[in-house]
C-alpha cells in the first residue's frame, strides 16, 4: 500500500501546511488521471520520509478545485508550507513530476 494520502475540501489546509506536498487533483472517470494515478501512487513510495504525497477527488470536493483554479484534469501542484510553487497539468512521465518534487525539496 502506497502512502498516498487523500485530501478534501475539509483537511487539505491541515494537509499541505508543512512541508513539500504534491496534490493529484483528478476525477474517476478521466483517462489521463488513471494514467497518473500509479504514477502518483509510486512516487508516495520513492519520497516517503521526504515530501507528502495526496490525491483530491475533483468530483466530490469542487470547493477546494476551484480555489486553485483547477480547470483541467489530472493537475498536479507542489506545495510548499502551504504556498503553491509548481503546477503540472496534464500527462507528464514520471521522471518528470519526480524532477519537479526534487528540485523543490
């Protein structure tokens, strides 16, 4: 079992207050987020202890979405102490996204 860990609208403040986060922002029914999603899933492994990995339901927490202006599905934003530092929409390999947490830890 990974460490993801999942966020909504409730306790994604609490959720990316310290540290280095990365938030899947996706929906059940997208392709390209069920591409991401094993991806996401193996970077929870590869930076636990590091940065903190977490996934948002688009769906069930529209609230949260739509205060970053989420407007395309899957995006991926990396957080830091709570300020958002990096944005990365759409499909990208994982080489890249495990690029963009390293180089803002």
């Amino acid at each position: 079992m990974s460490g993801v860990i999942t966020l909504n609208d409730g306790n994604f403040k609490d959720g990316i207050a310290e540290g280095i986060s990365l938030v899947d922002f996706w929906a059940p029914w997208c392709g390209p987020c069920r591409m991401v999603g094993p991806v996401v899933d193996e970077l929870a492994v590869d930076f636990e202890g590091r940065a903190k990995v977490c996934k948002l339901n688009v769906d069930d927490f529209g609230a949260t979405s739509g205060q970053y202006n989420v407007m395309t599905i899957p995006t991926l934003i990396i957080f830091k102490n709570g300020l958002e530092i990096e944005r990365i929409v759409g499909v990208r390999p994982k080489k890249d996204i495990a690029g963009a947490i390293e180089r803002n830890l």
